[in-house]
C-alpha cells in the first residue's frame, strides 16, 4: 500500500564500454556543420562527462573562467543543488580543453 502515492524505481544507469564510447565519438565528428564548432562542441562534452563523471547540468554551463589549467581543476559553480565544488581533471583533459578553447576562439574571428 501507498500511502503517498505511486512510487517509481530508478533505472539502472547503462555504463558504455570502451568500443562504444569510440563509436561515438567518431559518429560526433561527422555532425554538420563538420569544419563549425557542433563537432567540438559535443566531443569536449562527452569527454568531460566520460573522464571526470560530472553532471551533464553541470558540463553544459561550464564557463571558461571556471576551468583552471595551471591547478587541472574544475571550479563548478552552477552545481545541481547551487553549491560549489572543485573537480580535478586530467593533463590531457586539460589540454583537450586548451585545444577546444583556442579552436573555439579561432573560429569566433
């Protein structure tokens, strides 16, 4: 009996394996417009997800200021509950992200 109402189990998470955590990023790289930014764009969001577990809410709203190369570190101020919290990240996460922002801001001129 429910007393509160009819409840809902939660979905076990689907964990990708490596094969196709691959297939996937080969199938971004050929979103259109394939020289724009949506290609990079969806890659470094993947990637962020894939290597650093982060919330999707929180990788979308991610801004510039808020990834710290010099300390490899995530400053995620816009969290699911509205609380700070710092994110380590990899060198090459890092320079990932350094590539994506140099991309980025070449395409912008």
């Amino acid at each position: 009996m429910h007393y509160l109402g009819p409840t809902h189990q939660r979905l076990l998470p689907y964990i990708y394996n490596a094969a196709e955590i691959n297939r996937l990023i080969t199938a971004v790289s050929n979103l259109i417009p394939i020289d724009g930014l949506r290609p990079q764009i969806i890659r470094a969001l993947i990637g962020l997800l894939i290597t650093n577990g982060i919330r999707p809410c929180e990788a979308v709203r991610l801004q510039c200021n808020e990834v710290d190369m010099d300390e490899n570190v995530l400053n995620i101020s816009n969290s699911n509950v509205w609380y700070q919290r710092i994110v380590p990240i990899s060198t090459s996460t890092a320079s990932e992200l350094g590539k994506y922002r140099y991309d980025a801001f070449k395409k912008t001129l």
